[in-house]
C-alpha cells in the first residue's frame, strides 16, 4: 500500500495570504499577553505548516503548561536545548519582527484554522482514493486507510469553528430538553447555595469582596475546601498573598477544628492525643484532595493565567474552581495607561478564561472606603466601581459582611454573605457563621434564626 500523505505535507499546503499569518500570529504571542492568550486558544501545532513556527509553538505550548512565563529569551533558551531549530534566537527575532498587531491576530487565526481543516479535509480524501485503488489487492490496506480517514475526519469536526455558531431555536430546542446547568459545585453554605441555585456554574466569573478582615479570602478558600474535600472536584487556590504554609495552616485548622493559633506553632510530638489524632485524620482527607495551591513569584496575568491552564490540563480538563487571592496583587501590564485600566484587562481575561476552560473562577477583591462612611457600614456593589469593569465582567458579585466587626449587633459570630448581582438568578442575603479561630465560615446551626433580610 503506496504512505498515505501526512496532514502537515507542504504538497497539501495552501498557496495565499495563510501561509504568511503563521509566523506573524505565533511572533505576536511572543510579546503580547492578550495575543498570547489567544494563539494558544485558538491553534493548536498541528495547524502550523512551517516547521520554525511550529517548534515556537510548541515551545510556548509547554512554558504555558509548565506555568512558566513565555518570554522570547525563554522560549529560545528552551529551543536551544531541544535543538528543534538551527538558529532558536535568529529565529525568535525573525518571528518579532513580522509579529501581527491585535486588532488583526482574530482574522489571522481564522485563516490558519481555515487552512488546517483544508488540509486535513484533502489528507482524507486522499486516503480515501488510495483506499479504492487497493481494495483487490490488499484488503487490510483499505480497512487501515479509512482508519486513518476518519481520524483526519474526527480532528476536522473537532477543530471546526462552525461549532461556535448556533441557530438560537436549536439553542433553546437544547435547553428545554437538558433542564438547568448543573453547578459545579455547592459552596457548602445552604442559605447562598440557596440563593446560587445549587452552587457555582462552569464559565461563571465569581467575585467575592469586603472590607480588610471580613473574610473573604476565608470564604473563597471555604469554596475550595468544600469543591475538593467535600465534592472531589479539582480546585486550585493562585495566592499573592499568602504562602501555601500559611494556606496550610489554615486548611488543617478549618479541617480539624483546632484553634488557629495552635495549628500555626505546633509540634505534631507534643500535641494532646485528642489534638493529634484530628491533624492526622484531617490530613489524610487533605493528602487525597484534588486541591493545589499556587504561590507565584511572578504575578502577572499571563504567568497566573498559565498555572490556570495548567492546573486544569492535570485534572483532565474537566470542571474546576480556582481562586485568584487578590485583584489588587495582580502586577500591572506595562502598557496600561493606568491602574483602572490594568485591572479591567485582568477582569475581562478572567472572564474569558473561566468561559473557555468551562470553569468557575473566582476573584477576591478589596472594597473601597464607602462602608466605613455608613452607619450600619453595610457594602453595597457601588464599592467596586474603582477596581474596573468587575460589576459588568462577574456574573455573581459576593459582598462579605460581619455586623459584630463594628460592635453593631449582640449576634456575635454571624456573617452576611449578600449576593449583590446574579446574571441568572435572584440576588439577597446569606447568613453564615464565621468561625474565624477556625478560619473557615459554616452554616449557621438549624436552630438558629437568622436575622431578617433588610438587603
């Protein structure tokens, strides 16, 4: 039987403007991070007909992987050692310069998928062909043509961007006969899972705020915590502000239900009996989480966004929740014109990354001075108005309220998760207890009345 022809054959290759967007879309995701974000979305190396482009790709593919940040240094050092290339930097120079501006990467792209799936749609006709020429004379030949056919079929279907259009009446046909989005996960808390309709959604932007000391870093991290202890789905926990000592710490606090304090200067020797045994349970629950905590050195978007989709890549890519501990600690691109700006960039990237990868992902932010202004110092969703677009970009925006923080109320320990908007649902107020010696909220006992909603 003659070699069937590979789908990446340059006799297959298609002459015009697509064979000249590789090297200025891969160029771009060596110096741009929304560009970046969108070559490694959009392609994958199998699209790319030049061998020089396709080693960079590949090389930014695993950096990205890795959670490393793609700079050209990094990927030419990489290609230096994997000796894909003969000149990695002149190469990466190269590329640079013919790099294709934003505002034309999407018609790029479009092109170079384009020609892919023209490429893989000839490669199976042509091993269809040889197939029907081969029939009489060899039967297996014929059964492994149509094989290998339907593969180049299956990644052509696969790689399809028609699938991004859809008749909204097919659309609404789906939706009617599937019944609701099934969350990924409870929060663990029933009067906001009560709210939340059952809990947190794939493609949902979640933003969780308050005032220092409310605990919203302890309420997203309870979200982990429950999705991964509770529920066995993947969580990652990206913190800029705490070392995943600390975050340990607290886990094995809320777990076993030891003071803070202790589980932060113990010696796990001298511990009671009693004390011991709760760490070491809760450490085996732990030890056998799909939980991961990320601490990274680097925090900007592209290198955060990198340990995100990484993550996700080692869970199977599969639903998953991640935390990004805080807005306020993600570092600035240079390009931004200011800080308002800066963080719109990373509210829209976070958005667009929980819908691609079909995960919740969940922004601790800081709230503005206006509730200390107040009398009863109650938040409202006006608070976040200097931290971006987060009240268009979040489809749940969480705001974390404790009345006995300013002495205002006798019910000590109770917390008000107010659910200030719900794309898709009803918004109100959430009673928790806050146990913070514990760092963790719980809900409030079943004997116990929450106060009246006034929110």
């Amino acid at each position: 039987m003659p070699n069937a022809t590979s789908p990446r054959d340059t006799s297959y290759a298609l002459d015009g403007p697509q064979s000249k967007f590789e090297p200025r879309a891969v160029g771009a995701a060596l110096i741009d991070a929304d560009s970046l974000d969108q070559v490694v979305g959009g392609l994958v190396p199998g699209d790319i007909v030049d061998d020089g482009c396709r080693a960079v790709l590949e090389t930014i593919n695993e950096l990205v992987t890795e959670g490393r940040q793609v700079t050209p240094a990094a990927v030419a050092t990489r290609l230096e050692v994997s000796r894909a290339v003969a000149d990695p930097s002149e190469l990466v120079r190269s590329l640079i310069g013919q790099a294709a501006p934003r505002t034309a990467l999407t018609d790029m792209l479009d092109g170079i998928k384009s020609a892919s799936m023209s490429r893989l749609s000839m490669h199976a006709g042509q091993l269809l062909i040889t197939a029907t020429q081969v029939a009489d004379a060899d039967p297996a030949g014929v059964r492994e043509a149509i094989s290998a056919a339907q593969e180049s079929l299956s990644a052509l279907s696969d790689g399809d961007v028609d699938d991004e259009w859809r008749s909204l009446g097919q659309a609404t046909y789906e939706m009617i006969n599937s019944g609701p989005t099934d969350p990924i996960c409870a929060t663990g808390l029933d009067d906001l899972d009560g709210i939340l309709q059952g809990g947190l959604r794939p493609g949902q932007l979640v933003v969780v705020a308050g005032r220092p000391a409310m605990g919203k870093s302890t309420l997203a991290f309870d979200f982990c915590r429950h999705a991964s202890l509770r529920e066995s789905i993947p969580s990652v926990y990206v913190s800029l502000e705490m070392s995943s000592r600390e975050l340990a710490s607290r886990l094995v606090s809320a777990e076993a239900s030891i003071d803070m304090s202790t589980v932060q200067s113990m010696d796990i020797d001298r511990m009671p009996v009693r004390d011991r045994d709760s760490v070491l349970r809760a450490y085996e629950r732990i030890s056998q989480a799909p939980m991961d905590v990320v601490d990274p050195v680097d925090a900007s978007w592209p290198v955060v966004a990198g340990h995100i989709r990484a993550a996700h890549r080692r869970a199977g890519g599969g639903p998953m929740i991640v935390v990004l501990d805080y807005l306020g600690l993600i570092s600035q691109d240079a390009r931004a014109e200011s800080r308002q700006q800066a963080l719109q960039e990373i509210s829209r990237r976070s958005k667009q990354l929980a819908k691609n990868l079909g995960i919740a992902v969940i922004l601790v932010a800081q709230l503005n001075r206006g509730p200390e202004l107040r009398a009863d110092h109650k938040p409202m969703m006006a608070d976040l108005r200097e931290t971006g677009s987060l009240e268009q970009d979040a489809d749940i925006i969480l705001l974390v309220y404790r009345p006995d923080y300013y002495e205002i109320t006798d019910r000590t320990g109770e917390a008000q998760i107010i659910v200030a908007k719900h794309r898709n649902g009803t918004t109100g107020a959430a009673w928790a207890a806050f146990q913070g010696h514990y760092s963790r909220f719980a809900p409030l006992a079943k004997d116990i009345t929450p106060p009246p909603p006034d929110y």
